[in-house]
C-alpha cells in the first residue's frame, strides 16, 4: 500500500529535519505543533534552532507549499494518511522519560482519526521505552479514535538517528531503517513510503516489533556513548603515563575492524540532548524491570567525572584559580548547535565560578542559549581572540572548525600567561607544547 501524504506531529529539531528531508525530494509535508507562536515563525521560513543547510531549505519549501505549518494536529491528520510522531521525551527526575507530550499527541490523533474514512499510519520517532508504544499509545489512540489498531489504523514506531549539527545529511542517508510494526500491513505501508523516498539509495532495513525497534534506539545510544566514557578512561590512563598520548591509542585500536575508528574521539565527555538522556532513562528502566545494569552505571559515571578534568588541568599550572582569569574557548555541546543542553561547559563554568575565577566565554552561535544559563556571572567575548585577551588560562571545551585555525601566536600574543588546556586534542602537542603551556586529554607528560 502507498501513501504518500506525510504529516509530522512536532515542530522540534527531529520533526523538522524529517520533514525538510521528505520535502528537499518533492514530498508534501504538514507539520503540526500546539505552540502557535512557533508554527507561526515556521511558517514564515524561519527555522527556531541553529541547524547547517536547513534554513534554505525551509525557506523554499515554505515558498513553494511543500511544507505547511500548522497548530492544530486534526488538520494534519486528515489532510494526510500517514504521519510521524516526533515529540519530546525529555527525562523524569527520576530518570523515566516524561511521556506528557507522546500521551497528549495520541490522544489528539485518536480524536482527528475519529473523523477519518480511510486507512491513516502512526509511525512513532519519538525516543520512548520498549512497550511504550504497544501498552500507552496505541490504547489511547484507540480509546480516542474508537478504531482499532491494525484494522482502520496502522502503528510502526522508527526511531531516528540523527545527530544535531548534520541532521539533513543524517536524513537523507541513514546507515540503516528499523521499522517496528504493529501489524504486517503497517510495517509494509512504511518500508513502501522509505523505499520510494530513498529509491536505489535505500539502506539495510530492519522489520522488527514495536518492543525491539524502541531498545534499538536506547541501544544505539548507549553503546556510543560507552564508546566515548570507555576512550575517556583509557586517556585518564595516559595522563599518567609519560609520553603516551590516547590519540595514537584510539589510532591504533580503530584499524581493527571490530572496534572501528569512529566515537572514539577523548575529550571533556558527552553531552547533548540525547546520550545523557537515554543513558539514563535505560538505566532507570532496566533497573525497573529487575536488571542492575552495571556497565552504563559505570558510563554514566565516567561521563559526570570526565569535565572536571579541565578544571585539574587548569589546576596543575595555576595551583589556584581566585581571581585568575580563564578563557573558555566555545559552550555549546558540540560544534555546529547552539543546544547547551547538557554541555559539559555548564559544569566546568560552575566549578571554575565556585572557585572564583573570572571567567570570559566565547562560541560562534551558543551565546544566547548559554546567557539564559549563565547570565552576567561570566563575560561573554566577540570573538575567539577577544576572548583570550589578558587571560591566564585558556580551555577548549567545543571543537569548533574556527579554533582549529588558531595559531600558538594567538595565545602567546593575547593572553596574560600563555597556558592552553586543550579539551578536544584539535592542537598539535609538539608544535603548541614548545612554545607555551600545554596540557590536553589523554596526553601523558610531554616528553
Ligand atoms: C546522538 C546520536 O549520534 C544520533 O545518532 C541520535 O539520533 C541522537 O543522539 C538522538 O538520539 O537524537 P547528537 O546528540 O546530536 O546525536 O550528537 P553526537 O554527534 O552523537 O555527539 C554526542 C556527544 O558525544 C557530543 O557531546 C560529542 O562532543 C560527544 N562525542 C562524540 C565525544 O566526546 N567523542 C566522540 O568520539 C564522539
């Protein structure tokens, strides 16, 4: 069966992409959202997060009427017949996910597909917890719709996997598609949309239940993110170690093709809306369902220690930190965002405040975000060079594409005392290390 009337439920970064995506090939798209002042900005072309190639995009779509923004989510569901949920799951206090957005999303499709005739697919995206979809959604869209599922309507739940800062890219060629399905004929109706989308392009897709498709996605995360904790440990293992530097270790362990070079990069940890998230919402899940899942305690716990080994470094050269003025070289998580969500410059800015030391920050786009954390306790520079003016110590939290240009002339000639703590390794330890102090993750004593 094709359907090809796509709407999106949820205006956030996942929605959007996904919808520019279908739209950047032709593909009509309604994407709703409750929030009339963002449908409205939508509408008008802009784009509400900072996100490469997109904006273009939705300028023209919107131009064109391939993409139409809307708050009311009946309008998208009966204007269309097959549409994707993607609202937040942000985490619980207690770790759980808070489904508020999913419950009230079903219970606003169940109403429109009261008013349907024909056959409508919910395809899940949002990240939620195995049986999720199977023992909350699909019972209030049917209590809502008075339908039955796998009858007048069909549910898939496929989650997303696409990084911030290349979601387009991400979009538009997935590694893989992991369709859970209900019901055969809705997991048929979905893999017909994808493979017309992705035609000849069409990755390895995987047909699975609902329960399956959502661990996948917690997975996928989680593994990643032991990745980097597992680098992390073997880098604080280098610093102890003269001379041994985690680059060439990561090097090393990539070639082997079991292991693979990627997520692999040491540094100040992880961060973002999405690895602490779903880190901890497994955990707290497996624990729930009577598995004590030691080894993400423990990637947890590598991740929550790994910042603050900017502040040591710091230490080692300036004993103490009162009064002394340090540089922070970008906020947000990882280049190419302004999400501070997460960033691990937030708890190295507090630890670094707590000791009292005058802090001035920069980053090319995460200014603003980081203001509404920060406000007036910091000073926010202009520029990568502004900001290391008179300081005593610089740290590199973001490896934006710009700092990687910055020469050993550029600190020696701006700061008060030259000592650079290199957060993400982008400096060449020999070439920065001769001439001023150098200090970087996962690298033993020079020698
Ligand atoms: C992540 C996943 O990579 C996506 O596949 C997934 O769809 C998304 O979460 C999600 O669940 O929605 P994202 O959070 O945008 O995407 O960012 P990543 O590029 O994965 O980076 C996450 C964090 O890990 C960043 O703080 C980054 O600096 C850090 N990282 C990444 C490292 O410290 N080392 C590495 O080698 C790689």
């Amino acid at each position: 069966m094709k359907l090809h009337n796509i709407s999106i439920i949820g205006s956030g970064y996942v929605g959007l992409s996904t919808a520019l995506g279908f739209t950047s090939k032709g593909y009509a798209v309604i994407v709703s959202d409750p929030d009339k002042e963002k449908t409205k900005k939508i509408q008008e072309g802009s784009l509400p997060f900072h996100e490469p190639n997109l904006e273009e995009l939705l300028k023209n779509a919107v131009k064109t009427g391939k993409l139409r923004c809307v708050p009311k989510c009946k309008e998208a569901i009966l204007k269309t017949d097959i549409s994707f949920v993607a609202v937040g799951t942000p985490n619980l206090p207690d770790g759980l996910i808070d489904l508020q957005y999913i419950e009230e999303a079903s219970c606003e499709i169940g109403r429109a597909l009261k008013k349907k005739t024909t056959y409508h697919l919910i395809v899940i995206k949002s990240t939620v917890a195995p049986t999720t979809t199977e023992n909350i959604i699909k019972p209030l869209i049917e209590a809502h719709s008075s339908k039955n599922c796998g009858v007048d309507f069909g549910l898939c739940m496929s989650p997303e996997f696409l990084r911030e800062g290349s979601a387009l890219q991400d979009m538009l060629h997935p590694d893989r598609i992991i369709i859970g399905e209900y019901d055969k004929k809705s997991g048929d109706t979905l893999e017909a949309l994808l493979r017309d989308f992705y035609s000849e392009n069409t990755p390895p897709i995987i047909r699975t239940n609902l329960s399956t498709a959502e661990l996948i996605k917690y997975a996928s995360n989680s593994f990643l993110a032991t990745k980097i904790s597992f680098i992390n440990t073997i880098a604080n293992i280098c610093e102890k170690i003269p001379g041994a530097d985690v680059l060439i270790v990561a090097e090393g362990m990539g070639l082997d093709k079991r292991i693979g070079s990627l997520f692999l990069n040491a540094g100040l940890g992880y961060g973002g809306s999405c690895f602490p998230k779903d880190l901890k919402a497994l955990i707290t899940y497996s624990k729930k369902i009577g598995y004590q899942p030691t080894l993400l305690d423990s990637v947890e716990v590598v991740n929550k220690t790994q910042p603050y080994k900017a502040v040591e470094l710091c230490k080692s050269f300036l004993t103490d930190l009162k009064e002394k003025n340090i540089a922070i070289l970008g906020l947000a998580f990882k280049p190419d965002t302004d999400d501070m969500r997460e960033a691990v410059a937030v708890p190295i800015i507090h630890q670094l405040l707590k000791e009292c030391a005058n802090i001035t920050a920069y980053d090319p786009v995460a200014v603003p975000n980081a203001k509404s954390i920060f406000q007036d306790k910091i000073k926010y520079a202009s520029s990568a060079i502004q900001c290391l003016k008179n300081a005593d110590c610089c740290i590199l939290v973001t490896e934006w594409p710009e700092f990687k240009k910055l020469a050993p002339e550029d600190f020696t000639k701006n700061m008060k005392q030259p000592i650079l703590i290199d957060g993400r390794r982008i400096y060449d330890s020999s070439e920065f290390g001769r001439i001023m102090k150098f200090a970087a993750i996962g690298l033993g004593e020079i020698t």
